[in-house]
C-alpha cells in the first residue's frame, strides 16, 4: 500500500465536490488509466476552448451572453486544470528522478 503522501488525487470529485484519491503501488490499473485518459480528454478540451476564446474574444461583435458562456467553460477548464498540475506535480514530488515516469 502506498504512504499516505503519495495519494494520486483524481481528475474527478466526489459527493458534495469533495477530491477523490487514489492509493495503489500499480501505476497500470484499471483506475490509474481512466484518470490518465479523463485528464488527456480535459487538457485537449481546455486546449480547444482556448482557441475558441481567442476567436470570441477578437470578435467585437460578440454578444455578453456569449462572452458570459465562454467564461464559465474557462473557469470550468482551468478548475480542471489545476487539479491535473496539482496530482501531476504531486507526482513528481514523490516519484524517484531516476525511475522512468510512464
């Protein structure tokens, strides 16, 4: 079982918004992969919204219903993204520099 310190938190949350963590030696399992292919499809969507705000954004035309709209799918991408850097970068404060990471 893994130290308490090295809990991977998940891109997902529990009941009432709580962070669900993940405890487990093996990186490959079943878990480990969902969590690993959900932040994969939140960081290419994040990737996708950001083209699309700098598209919004330069139209001066755009409604504030609009403009309204694009910035809670933005605050909903960068939550998203910010719970990713924060279990990655967990990770790799625990990880061993010379294991390969995969």
């Amino acid at each position: 079982m893994t130290a308490p310190n090295e809990l991977r938190l998940l891109p997902w949350t529990g009941p009432d918004g709580k962070p669900c963590y993940l405890s487990t030696d093996y990186q490959g399992g079943y878990v480990s992969r969902l969590a690993d292919n959900i932040e994969a499809v939140q960081l290419g969507s994040g990737a996708e919204l950001l083209e699309q705000a700098s598209e919004t954004l330069n139209d001066r035309d755009a409604a504030l219903d609009e403009l309204r709209h694009l910035a809670k799918e933005l605050t909903g991408a960068l939550r998203d993204i910010l719970r990713i850097a924060t279990s990655r970068g967990h990770l790799l404060a625990v990880s061993d520099p010379r294991e390969p990471a995969y």
